[in-house]
C-alpha cells in the first residue's frame, strides 16, 4: 500500500519537465517531486508512473518512493504565476509524487557509466513497459549515492492512450510490439546481453506480483475510461495487456538484443 501524505507547501516548479511537476512539501515533513493529475496526460500519466515504477521496485531497480498526495486547490492562491495557479486548481484531490533525492544528480552518459548487467535489465524493463523516455537528451535517470535511480515514467504504457482489444488478436499485437524507443535508449551503447536480463527478470513479475502492482492504483484514476464498466475491469486490462507482453515466446526480447548488438 502507497502511503498518502498532504502537500502543505509549493516550494518550486520544475521547469525541465514537460507537465510541470513541482518540489512540494507534505505533512510528513518529507519533500516530494509531484507529478500533477490536471496536467498533460492527466491521470493517466499517474497510472503509468505507479504501475512502471513500482513494477521496477519489484525487478529490484531503484525508484524513489513513490507516495499519493491530497492537495488542496486553495494551495495555489499564494502563488505569482498563473499557469501554476492553474495547474494547481485543476489538480485538486488525490496526485503522486515522488521522494526527493536531495543532492542527486542527472546521469550524464558522455561521463557516466554503468555496470552492463545493470544497463541490460533497466533496457529490458523500459522495454516491457514501452518506456519512450529514456534517451540520451533526457534520461531520466539520477545518480544518488553513487547508484542508478529510475524517475518519471509517465510516458510508459502508452496503449492505454489507445486502448487496444481486450482479447483475442488485437491484444496480442498490441502485446507483441518491439520495443519502438530501443535504437535512441541512453543505455543502449552500455547494456550487456538482454537476454540474460530476461531470464533473470521475467520470473519475477509473476501473475501474484503484477496483480499486487495493479491494486495500488486508486480506483478514482480508473473510473470513466471510455469502453470499460469500472475500475475492476480496467485493472484486467492493464493485467491482461503486461501478462500477454510477459507470456513466451517474448518476440520483443530477441528484437531488443538484435537492436544491441548492432549498437555494440
């Protein structure tokens, strides 16, 4: 279960990010990254961090902890900028965030490095999530205490902007795909061999742990979707849709390693 906190305090807007997430703090006296339901993608975008993020926690990739945030719109009211105040009236209620990293700093991948089974498993993973956001100009990867951290995973499961059919073959296209981002990934040139980062990952994401995943995400970002009764059943899409990119054979690991192999 997330824990939810309160944002008590605006501290700043992060500029560098499209949607606009800002630096707020919460009644737990902790600093969050929130990433705010009134923009860009909506609530959408929201979906997609939990479920990516805390799907990378289960692989054992480092994410910052990832909380759900109640904010109040009035919390705007202090604020110079329009756009912001905007942003914030829009975003009343329940939004994520993310624990601040303070001191952290953006992998750099002219001067960084990582070790290739590493590079191989966060490759495999942004593959199975369809992770679009990874590349070189932004790689949304932060260097905190000498390791690698996973951040802003809104652009991932990027279907659900389009739902496919839930059953049948359309499903399984949708499935299937390669992974369309692979040839611009930041760690492309760095990984090892992706097929052993599937042997040792795909295990763990059994139907118990995705299901775990999916219950996370409150029900209030699943209601009113478009082609579906409730939440309970745009949950079995979401689990229908990672449980068909996981089944084997997993087409889109042996494009991935050919797209490695011609970049070595």
């Amino acid at each position: 279960m997330l824990r939810p906190v309160t944002a008590t305090r605006y501290v700043a807007p992060l500029r560098e990010g499209g949607s606009l997430p800002a630096v707020v703090e919460a009644d737990d006296l902790g600093t969050y990254v929130l990433k705010f339901r009134g923009a860009g993608q909506g609530r959408k975008a929201l979906v997609a961090e939990l479920v990516a993020g805390e799907l990378a926690r289960v692989l054992g990739l480092n994410v910052p902890e990832i909380v759900l945030v109640e904010l109040d719109p009035e919390l705007g009211r202090a604020e110079p900028d329009p756009e912001i105040q905007d942003l914030i009236r829009a975003s009343g209620g329940l939004n994520l965030a993310l624990d601040y990293l303070p001191g952290s700093l953006g992998f750099d991948p002219i001067v960084g490095s990582t070790d290739p089974a590493l590079a191989a498993r966060i490759l495999w993973f942004d593959a199975l999530v369809q992770n679009v956001d990874r590349s070189a100009r932004n790689t949304n990867l932060l260097v905190w205490h000498g390791r690698l951290w996973l951040i802003d995973h809104g652009a991932a499961l990027y279907f659900h902007h389009d739902w496919p059919g839930r059953e049948g073959e359309a499903l399984e296209a949708a499935a299937r795909r390669p992974y369309a981002a692979a040839r611009n990934h930041v760690l492309l040139p760095l990984s090892g061999p992706v097929s052993q980062a599937d042997a040792a990952l795909a295990p763990l994401l059994t139907e118990e742990a995705l299901r775990g995943v999916m219950g996370l995400v409150p029900d209030e970002w699943l209601r009113d979707e478009p082609g579906f009764e409730g939440p309970r059943e745009v949950r079995s899409a979401y689990l229908d849709y990672l449980s068909a990119r996981l089944a084997e054979p997993r087409a889109w690991v042996r494009a991935l390693e050919e797209v490695r192999e011609q970049a070595v």
